[in-house]
C-alpha cells in the first residue's frame, strides 16, 4: 500500500509528535532520578513542602477530621493510572488537600485509643535517611553495615531480656551461626515466626524422617505419634495467633483460648487442665502462649507461673509482649513480667513501645540456635556461612528498619525508655483515679499497664451500678449507648477513645459489654487532655441520653 | 537504724543527684518529643545534618566501600544499650562514620547486580512525611483517607493486568466486601498470602466439614479425601515458595520443582506431567505457579501456557510477578506477560521495578472475594463490616506504604513506567551485545528482561569455549575464577555485579556452574557504566588469572 501526499505528512507529523513526547516523558522521569544539583533542588522544593504539610498535621491537637467515609469512598474511586505524569506541584496539593488533610492525627495527645503515639523527632529525618540509603536487609552484599547493627541492637535487647553474661555475648553477637533475634515488619510475623520456630523444632528430623520442614505436618504428626497439634495461651491472645494457627496448617479450633480473669490475665489453673487435657488426646503442644500486655486491656498474663508449666511439660514458652516488653526498661514495673527471661521465644513491637515509627516487629530467642529450623537458602543470595539475615526469616528483601531501632535505643537510652513506660503507667493511674470519682463512668479493671478499660452509665443507671444490680436488659442499653458514644467521639473527630467488648467481667453471667478503650502511651498527654476526653464524652452522652436513653 | 550525722548529707545529696539526673532525662526525653517551636528546631538541625549525609551517599559514583566485615564485626560488638540518652550530635556522627559510610551504594550507576536501584527524589520527602503522619494501615481508626488511597492504588494495578470493566472497578473498588489487592511487606509476603488463600479455597467448609481454617491440614486432607498436598512451579520458582511451602505444613518435597529450559522457562511438557504425577498420586495441587521475571536471571515462563494447564486442571494458578510485573507497563515488551490475565493471584514488589523505597509488597487476586478465605476478626479492632484493612492480611499493624504507591503511580504515570522498563531492557540488550563481542566473557543466555547470566573465560580456555569443547574440570577452574573474581569486584567496591549457579545450561552434562548475574534497572546507569563494570572485570580477572590459572 503506497500513501498518498495528502496522508504522508499527517503520518509524519503524529510520529514527530510522539516522538517529542516520548522525550518530554524521558525528560520528566529522569530529572525524579538524576542525581545532579538540578534534582537536589526539585528535592529540596518538595521537601519544604512536605515539611510544612508535616508540620501543619504535626501541630493539629484534634483527632481527625470530621470527614465522612462516604465522601472518602467517593473521592478515591478512580482505577485508571494517569498516562502522562502528574506535575508535582499539583500532586502535592492534591495529597494535602485529600490524603494529609483526612489522616488521622495519631501523635494527637487526645488520640489516647490506639497503640500509636507521638514520636521522638529524629525518626523523621532518619526515615528519610533510610530511603535515601535505600539498603536491603535480605542480604549482606545490598545492606552491609546495617546488618551488623542490626544484630547489636536485637543483641541489647535480648540482654535486657534475657540477661546473659558477657561471654555468651561476644559468643554470639555477631556469629552467623547464630540469631539472638530477628527484625520483622510487625508483631504478627513475629509471633507466627516463633511459633514456626517451635513447630519445626518439636517436630523435627529424627532417624530416617527429614522433618516437618520438608515432609510436611500430616507425616510429621504420623511419625511422631501425635493425633494433632495445639497452641494454648490465653482467651484474650491477639489474633495473630489465630493467623498462625490457621496458616501453620494447624487450625484455628486447636488454638486453645484458655478464660482470663477478672484482671484479664490467663486463669492459670485452667491453662494445666489444658496442657493436661491436649496431652490426653494425644495433641502436640507447639508452644504456650503467655501475654504480657493483651491488645485489649494491657493485662500481663503470670509469666513465671506458665513458664513453670511449660518447663514441666517440656513445651515451647512464647511471650507475646508486642505491648508490654518495654516495661523491662522501668525499675519501678518489671517486676510484672517477671519469668519472661525463661521464655524460649519472645515477641516486642518496636513501633509500640519503643516509640519508632510503624513496621518494626522483634522475635527473640533464648537458644541462638533455634531459628536454624527455618533456615532456608538460594544460590542467587542466601549463602550458607554468609551474614545474609535473610536465611532466618519469614520475609526476604526488607528495608534497614534497624536504623530507627538502633537510634531509639542510644537516642533515648535505658533511661530514657524507663521515664516513658513509667510516666504512661503513672497518667494511667490518673485517670482509673478520676473515672473512680466520676459517677458517670464505671472503671472495669484495675490497669496493669497503660490501657484502660470503663465505660459510661447513663444516669438513670448509675445507682444499679453502685448496687450492682444492673440486669441483662440494662447492660444492653449501656452497650447501645457507648457504642454510640464512641462512634460520635470518634466522628466529631476532637478526640479520640477506641472500643473493644469484653465477656469475661465480674458480672456473675458471662454476657457481652462494650466497653471504652484508653492507651495512655504518648508522652504529650497530659493530665488535662485526658480530663478533655472525658468530659466531652459526658457532654456527648448526655446528648445522646437525651435523644435515646429516657 | 540510725544514720550518723556524716552519713546524712551524703545519702540526701545522693538523692538530690539521682533526682537531678531524672529530672535531666526527662528534659532530653521531653524534648525529643514537644511539638514546640524548639522541637521543630531541634529537628531542622538533624534534617540538616542527615541531608548533607544522603547527599553525599547519593553523589558517590563506588558501590562500596572496601571495608573489612571483620571491621565490621568488632564494630558492632555492643550487648548493652546505652544509660543516659547519647548525645544526638554524637550519635548523629557515629551513624555517619560507622553505618552511612559502609552501607552499600544500591542507587550508584556501577552497583548493578541486585534488584536494588535509584529511586525517584520524591520518595525521600514522602518518607519523612509518612513517618510523621505514622498512620497504622491495619484499621480505619488509625488510616482514614490512606486505607482509601490504598485500596485506589491497588485497583489501579489490577487493572492494569486484569484490564476488566469501568463497571467492575466501581463495584469493588471502594466496596468493603471486596478485595483487589493487599500491600503487604515484600514480594515473600505477597506469594505465602496467595498460596495460603489458594490453600484455604481448595479445602473450604463443606457440609459438616468447617474448613482447613478451623479444623487444620490434617482433617481437611482427610475430609477431601487426599493424600496430601503439593504446589508445582519451575525449578527457578524463589525460595519464598520454600517458606511457603515448609510454613503451611505442605513440606518442601511437595514443592514440585520442574525443570527449566536454557532460557530459564519452565518446560511445559514437563509441567503437564508433574500436574498429572499428583493426580496419580492423589495429591491436592494447591496452586500452579507461574514466573515472571525469576530471580536469579529473569526469565519469564509462558504464562499463556500454565494458565491453561491450571484451567483444564482446575488449579488455582499464581504469577510471582515480583520482578517481571511492570513489564506490563511497556507496550513493546507487555507480550511477554501474555496470560497473565488469567491468573488468580498476581505478585509484584513495588520496590522493584516501581522504583519504591523498599518495604512494599502487593497480591492481586482477580476474584474480588478470594481473601474472604483468609478473614480474621477481633473485638477491639477488626470489625466486621468495616473498611479495617487488617482483617484479610498475614500482616497487622503496617505503615502507609500506600503513599508511595499511590505517589509513584501518579508522578511516574503509565509511560513514565514504560520508558524506565524500555530502558532497562534496552540497556541490557547493549550489555549482551557488548558480551558477545568480547572473547574474555561468554553470555549463557540471550535476557527475557533486564537481568543478564554471563561468564569470565580465562585465556587459555576461550578456544574451548567456542568449540564447545570444555571439560568438567575446566568448568570447574572458571567457576573458582568466577566466585573469585566476584569477591574480589565487590571487596574493592568500585562496582559490583552478583553471582549465582545455575544447573540448567546446554552443556550436555548437569554440572553446576558459577555465573555472574547484572541486574539492569537503575535509570543512572548508562552504556559507559556497564563498559565501566566489564572493563574492570576483565583486569581485575586478568590480575587473579596472574596469580592462580597459569
């Protein structure tokens, strides 16, 4: 086919324009990579922006927005990716205006409901530093002295854990052989990593069986001899142990959830009938589980009592101290996770109470040895005898997080660590005080830690409270009501308490009560914020006692 | 007891010391914290100092320094965390001098044998911002507007590989029942996610039976009536199918590991037969799994083809699209992805080639309701009904990694990506032509994408090569002189290239060789970069041939 004249220059021109297209896109995206002083200065432009969003979202002392979700849904509804860049400035507004301005102010010192707080501020600069430096903790040869400090910062905290001498140390520290710890990027793949690790290890090779690693669990359970496997620990376990169960093959019905008391720690002389009862029906106990912090109450489950139990019966002992590990910084509150040092494996949140930024989990292990049961290599990367940390992992390529963990540990020291564990127990004490001489509120265990755990009574109510003499109906309208409380909190978006419910109370019947939720853990709360919160809450109520409740 | 009158002032100034020194904490402490004008001042002195930091990191043209790890080592040798709080000039000048200088340049234009590169400049800002917006993706309570961002930049690219309609994109995307995507850690979370929800589906609840969730492997096995359970997938599948594998109690030798051809395919023929082996054997084939781009050379599997034997075989079929994924961003290279349409679950790492900080994993799924089989719940966070990302996710608590992808995808656009992909494949193919014209090095497979398998030749041997004449024992000494000279190039740390074995050549004979492995992805590196890389090679192999092959 020949073209005519006519055709031949349109043709010509539409490639001339492509082509100067194409250009304008090769130009665009490599002045976002360039390492010249041109980029430096969009780098810099962008950062002055962004750290006046920063700032501005920083200094908000309310919650939240009002926004409603429905507008969110609404507004980001488009599954199309833009063909052409987007100029950054107008990226930028778009991200103020719509993502900034409608997140939630989590360092608010009103925001006392969640597991999140303010942060030391040199985690900003150094997050930045860490993209910049953009290492791979997967292996040695893309994260090189990272992964050295990797390992003393998971070293020093094992210390202070397990509180080993020297010797065993300088043994280890820096032994590719052996893993005192691992970095992960949360709580959960920390407690499914142990459990992993007890699992492999319980059940592994023997005589002419290569193991569960590699024959998987049915074989293993056969050549053991076992009709099953079971986790136990406490009703009141984060349901990352349910995540493992379910993954490990093992099934969520033989995680054991063993009553907690009033105080929310595990009823002890139950867990042994457990332990008891799995070994009666032939069950391999993988591990026990003991809490020292539950997610919804702070409740430290008695340490030293399972790890008796667990010793006794030759089982894996798992703590679970996500929330409540950093109590081993104060003095005045360690003594509350007393027996945690004879854990076999231990799980703590550096993002919780370590206060460091989202994404960073720690398991700990007794045995330096242990994680060698889920070890794994690959030609390309994991060499055996290398520092590659990730041999020993559930994840492969990670970011240096270790650079936030290493920081918080020199920048804020032992000490450091101690004043914030102590002064977020101390406010919490406050306030279990005022709510003790608020008849709007009913207090609903004493804390163990720095979460809290009441509720308010609409004032009809109050005096069957004191008496104890609420029935199942009146317990139904308080639920209504503070779960409607809480939602409208919530909405207002001033402050913010978060919500759980609650079986196990001392209420002779086991029947299900909502209850408000404070996680006192950041240190800009003062005293007069949490009186903020709990007075809006009883204007609040009283609206709504108003509107539903006579 | 009584203290006498010189014992008193003693114990008292002791006490007025110890409260001083607390009260000195508490200051250090506080002021980490305060979101005062003096913080944002404090915190303008680290931006400042840890900029200069990333500048200097950024500029550097050398992959490494040339730093002992036996340096390293010694240097990290610290068990116990520091008392007081260290001083932030200080430790700002130690993470200098002992972690920023001996980190690995991942953006420098030489460094090209990891899936490592540059980054776009604006990913550096966004993480200080996503650091100080600490949003929690596990709930809306801790994301608001960022769990819609997310879920908007997941359906973004599930269409672009699932290409369905307007209508189905407005149906789930923002639908709270629905799941397109989840962001989760890394590629290896990506994969186990997928495999668990292919697991999960494949042994459901039926009739009285309430699923491998509740009831474990085991029993689902038994209930199915199947002797036990594999995944089949090329020998080149990564090793996080291993820990899949091992971690949901299947067991690594049902990891069905099929042969791959020269050019790193899986070989179909021999797919289709272990698909029938299992079927034979009675075997529950839990997933078929695709590569698209693997990882120790690039390869890319004829997804059209796997697609087809999961469908007649009724198997649930995933791509690890990790590596290979955005090819599909690139209109001259996207036919190698053909099929992937097809798959029921999809992996891509956006800190691949998406140019994102590392730490972002994504799963798609094409059937919007396939996670279901993975939902947890829990009282104090995961609702039922809500928008909590948390409740289908291995992960829980997660930072807002979303904002870069949701950045990226915006600000590099759809041919931007394009261009960054052309490029790197391009580049690759001026790598691979440049090999072939050079006798010192022999090219062991034309590249599927941008990862490029090719060896150093000692002198003496070159003539063998191209007969084709080489021994067992002459591979041998090229191995030794490969592994060496690799160590050697990334021990003086002007360049580096990676390494790995590969068994699958044309040799006749299966014998392990030793290759080295260039990853071409980095915008920054340019033809004169990659003459730079050879060139090196070739005199430091020159000097090694001096001392040992002659």
């Amino acid at each position: 086919m020949t073209l005519s004249k006519q055709e031949m220059p349109k043709k010509s021109s539409f490639f001339e324009t492509e082509q100067a297209l194409n250009y304008e896109i090769e130009e665009q995206v490599m002045q976002l990579f360039a390492s010249s002083s041109h980029v430096t200065s969009i780098e810099s432009q962008i950062d002055e922006i962004t750290n006046k969003f920063s700032q501005d979202f920083l200094s908000t002392l309310d919650a939240n927005t009002h926004i409603d979700l429905d507008y969110l849904l609404s507004n980001f509804s488009d599954s199309q990716i833009p063909v052409q860049p987007a100029s950054l400035e107008s990226y930028l507004k778009y991200l103020d205006n719509n993502i900034v301005a409608h997140s939630i102010h989590t360092s608010s010192p009103r925001f006392i409901g969640h597991m999140t707080s303010a942060l030391p501020c040199f985690v900003r600069p150094l997050a930045k530093l860490m993209t910049a430096m953009n290492q791979n903790a997967v292996k040695i040869e893309t994260a090189k002295a990272l992964s050295f400090c990797e390992r003393e910062a998971l070293a020093m905290l094992h210390r202070l854990i397990y509180n080993l001498d020297d010797n065993f140390y300088a043994q280890h520290i820096q032994n590719n052989l052996s893993t005192l710890g691992i970095l992960v990027s949360g709580g959960t793949v920390a407690n499914i990593t142990a459990l992993w690790c007890a699992r492999n290890t319980a059940l592994g090779p023997k005589d002419d069986f290569l193991g569960i690693e590699k024959e998987g669990l049915t074989a293993a359970l056969d050549f053991y001899g076992y009709k099953g496997a079971a986790i136990i620990g406490s009703e009141l376990m984060h349901f990352s142990f349910d995540k493992a169960a379910d993954l490990m093959g093992i099934g969520t019905h033989r995680l054991i959830r063993v009553p907690a008391d009033c105080n929310n720690r595990v009823d002890i002389q139950a867990l042994r009938q457990a332990v008891a009862q799995c070994r009666a029906q032939n069950l391999l106990i993988i591990a026990i589980v003991g809490v020292a912090g539950t997610t919804d109450s702070g409740g430290v489950d008695s340490l030293a009592e399972i790890a008796e139990i667990a010793q006794s019966a030759n089982v894996h002992f798992h703590v679970d101290a996500a929330w409540g590990g950093p109590l081993i910084f104060s003095q005045q509150h360690r003594h509350k996770l007393a027996g945690i040092e004879q854990a076999d494996s231990v799980t703590i949140d550096g993002h919780k109470q370590l206060y460091l930024p989202m994404g960073i989990g720690l398991v700990f292990f007794r045995d330096p040895y242990m994680a060698k049961a889920i070890e794994k290599q690959a030609s390309y990367t994991m060499r055996k005898g290398s520092f590659d940390l990730g041999k020993r992992a559930l994840e492969g390529s990670r970011p240096g997080m270790a650079l936030f963990l290493h920081a918080g540990l020199n920048l804020i020291g032992l000490k450091g660590y101690e004043f914030l564990i102590d002064e977020g127990i101390r406010k919490t004490q406050y306030m279990a005080d005022r709510i003790c001489t608020m008849p709007e509120f009913e207090l609903l265990a004493e804390p163990d830690t720095n979460l809290l755990l009441y509720r308010y009574i609409p004032e009809h109510l109050r005096e069957l409270v004191v008496k104890k003499q609420l029935t199942e109906i009146d317990n139904q309208l308080i639920n209504e009501c503070n779960e409607r409380l809480q939602k409208i909190q919530r909405q207002i978006g001033r402050t913010f308490i978060s919500r759980t419910t609650k079986t196990t109370t001392s209420f002779g019947k086991e029947i299900p009560i909502i209850v408000l939720r404070a996680v006192i853990a950041n240190p800009l709360t003062t005293e007069d914020d949490i009186n903020a919160v709990l007075n809006e809450q009883i204007q609040l109520a009283s609206e709504i006692s108003i509107e539903t409740f006579l």
